[in-house]
C-alpha cells in the first residue's frame, strides 16, 4: 500500500502540459475511460455542471482551431475536449466555475495516468461566441468553460524542450496554524 | 506501467467524500506531501493563484467550525485546509476560479492516494468575511474559496452509510462530433 501511495503522489505531482503529438488515434474506450476519471469529480450540492464535447472529426476541430491561437495545437491533438459549464445544473457561480476546475484535472490526471499528453487551453474563451455557434447549443444553457487538446505524445519533440514551467515553493503559499 | 496506470484511475474514480474521522494525528510531512500535489496543478497562465492556511489548532478550528453548519466535521478532522484565492496573482475570474477548483481537486486526490478522508466544504462562504477576520489577511488581496476537512477515516462510521452519492452516467453528459 505504502509503495502504491507513493506511485500515485507520483503520478498526480509529474502530470504537465504536453503540446506536441504524434498522428496515431486514441480509441473511444479510452477516452470514455478518462471521461470516467472526470465523472467522479466533487461538486457543490453534487450538481455535476457539466458538459463535454468530444471532437475528433478534422473538419470540426478545424473550426475549432480557427478560434484559438494554439490552433495548431488543437489540430494536431487527436481530440479536442470541448468542456461546458451546464448552467441549468449548476447553482452559484464561485462554486460551479470551481467542479468545473476539479472536473477538468480529474481529466488531464485520467489522460496522464494513460500515458497520453494534454494541454489545457482556456484562451479560446475570448471567442467563447463563435465556439457557441459551431455547436449550435442553447446559450442559456451551455458556456464554454476551456478545451483540453488530447492525443499520443511526440516523445522526441517533447524531449527537445529545455525547461518546464516552474512551480512555486510550497512554502510561498502555505502558512500553519 | 500498465498496471500503474489502472491504478491511478482507480484512485481517481474511487475517491468520495469523507465525513467521519478519528482522533489521530497526520504528521506535517504527509500533510506537505499533500499540498505539493497541490503545487503541480494547472492554471491559466501558470499564475498559480492560490493560498492554503493549514489550521490543526483546537481554537483556530474551533473559530472556524463556528462559521459552518458543519462544523462538527471540521472540528472531527485533524486539519482543516482553508484555501484563498490571490487576486494579485489571478488575471481572470473564470480562469481563476477553475484553477482553484483543479488544485483544490489535487489535493483530494492527494490525500485519498494517502489512505486519508476529506470532505470539501463551500458552504462556509457564506461567512467568508468573518473567516477574513480570523486570519486577518487583507481582503483586497486573498478570497476564502473553500475549506478541505481533512483527517484519519473512522472506517466504522463510513462503513455504515447506506448509499453513496450518485454521479450521472457519462452518456448523459458527453456527445461526440
């Protein structure tokens, strides 16, 4: 148990942003698995606001792409999760922006613990409009929230970056009592 | 690697809500291990925007669980984890408040992969200003965001809950394009 412990610290501590993937398809069992990692999220009164679009098809992630300026990124990640905050379920605001935060980690932890890279994009929100018109929801109901770009990791690109982005100390930002 | 990874899963999709705990201490240095799961959680634009006060003193807590009709849990748990947002770091109240969610979420994580009960608590943002006034911290600067109840499962207790709290099925809340 002890050893288990200290592998899954491991796993949660060495997940990073991964930007850089290979053409190679990531079967929809897998991605309903990492789904899965997300559906066990907390959430304030247990609302579970959200909404996830699962985009493969090159045309769509296209447009997608369009709206961002990794679309690079996007275009080359397998798939393009396209999170929404489900307004209808959600209750107050703080606590719902929150799940949505705890939602989509629990996600990037799933896609990690799988071996595969994400990066989280929330800079496509300054076109959360046009993202709104490509899937033509209710916009009363459904707000966009961030896309995680998600597909087979290019190991020899991704081995070329000279640094990673620094963390604070814990010490920084934690004080006893 | 493979069976690495089911596992994290497993710890992902495994963790709940823990209410009940007994007396016992969680040594500082676990509770570090915790919050560096914590510091490896992603934020828009890697602003990192949070503040932890880890308070185990009886008084403190004692404060604290007055301002929350669960009290009687914060008080039962060795710690309580109160997390503020730091505005001077933020840039976005959407992101923002997302990255407060998935660093909130590693630290759940972090703390179930322990073996260690928690249960996150945002009710007592209702009285966000008089936690203001334990901590004294400047308003303009840091924001309660919630409150992590943190201690040794009282495996008994648990054992007796009859149901858990459901989750929706993940067809109900993904579509594929």
């Amino acid at each position: 148990m002890e050893s288990k412990s200290s592998d899954l610290i491991s796993l949660i501590k060495s997940r990073r942003s991964r930007r850089n993937f290979i053409f190679q398809k990531v079967d929809n069992n897998t991605i309903k698995e990492i789904i899965e990692c997300g559906r066990w999220a907390p959430s304030g009164n247990n609302t579970q606001p959200w909404k996830v679009c699962i985009v493969t098809h090159p045309t769509v992630k296209r447009m997608l792409a369009e709206l961002s300026d990794y679309g690079g990124i996007m275009e080359s990640a397998y798939a393009n999760l396209v999170i929404f905050l489900d307004k209808e379920r959600g209750y107050d605001r703080v606590k719902d922006l929150q799940a949505i935060g705890a939602f989509t980690q629990s996600l990037l932890l799933g896609i990690h613990a799988k071996g595969l890279g994400a990066v989280w994009i929330g800079e496509i929100l300054k076109n959360k409009e046009k993202v709104d018109e490509i899937f033509k929801f209710p916009t009363e109901k459904y707000e966009l929230m961030c896309v995680i770009a998600l597909g087979v990791i290019d190991e020899a690109l991704e081995s070329k970056k000279v640094e990673e982005r620094e963390r604070r100390e814990i010490d920084e930002f934690i004080d006893w009592f």
